[in-house]
C-alpha cells in the first residue's frame, strides 16, 4: 500500500523540541522531493519545509527559518523533521507530502 505515516508530535512548552518523523511505504523515497506542510485551526495549509531528490537543496518558510531542519534517510523511506524553538503559533496538524499523495497528519501543540 503506498502511503506516508506521519509521527512524533504531542504537547510541548515553548522553547521546547519536538522531531516529526515520516514514514513513506510502498515506494521509495530516493527519487523524489518532498515536504512538510501544516495547517493550523482557521488558516489554510502552508508549506514549512521541503527537501529535493537531487542535491538535498532545502527550502524553509520565512517563520521557521532558523529553528527547524529537514533530513531524509532515503534507506528508512523516513522523512524528518527536528523543531527547536517551538513558539505557539507553531502549534498545527503537522503533514508531509510527496507530490500528491498526503499523510494523515500529527498534531503539535505549543503551550505552556
């Protein structure tokens, strides 16, 4: 079954970290690039972080520049993404995406 499992979020203070994990089953990553988006309650979607197939060329939104980074281990199929710094208005539906296929999502909470 092809399919991306995203996992790792949960309640955190600000100033704390989190790692999201995705799990990609049913292909391979190697040859593809593929991001994390997020959604939080009232707002649409938005791109966080995305990483190329290629040369491992990453792009990160303006508002977690600095605080997040994106890796891929093309063996696991796993994508990752390592928070620091988490402020409240991170807190959304964490999802990844490989061209048009979506995880379910993990929720992140920011709150202290």
């Amino acid at each position: 079954q092809v399919q991306l499992v995203e996992s790792g979020g949960g309640l955190v203070q600000p100033g704390g970290s989190l790692r999201l994990s995705c799990a990609a089953s049913g292909f391979t990553l190697d040859y593809y690039a593929i991001g994390w988006f997020r959604q939080a309650p009232g707002k649409e979607r938005e791109v966080v972080s995305c990483i190329s197939s290629s040369d491992g060329s990453t792009y990160y939104s303006d508002s977690v520049k600095g605080r997040f980074t994106i890796s891929r281990d093309n063996a696991r199929k796993t994508l990752y993404l390592q928070m620091n710094d988490l402020k409240v208005e991170d807190t959304a539906v964490y999802y990844c995406r490989l061209d048009n296929l979506w995880g379910q999502g993990t929720q992140v909470s920011v709150s202290s």
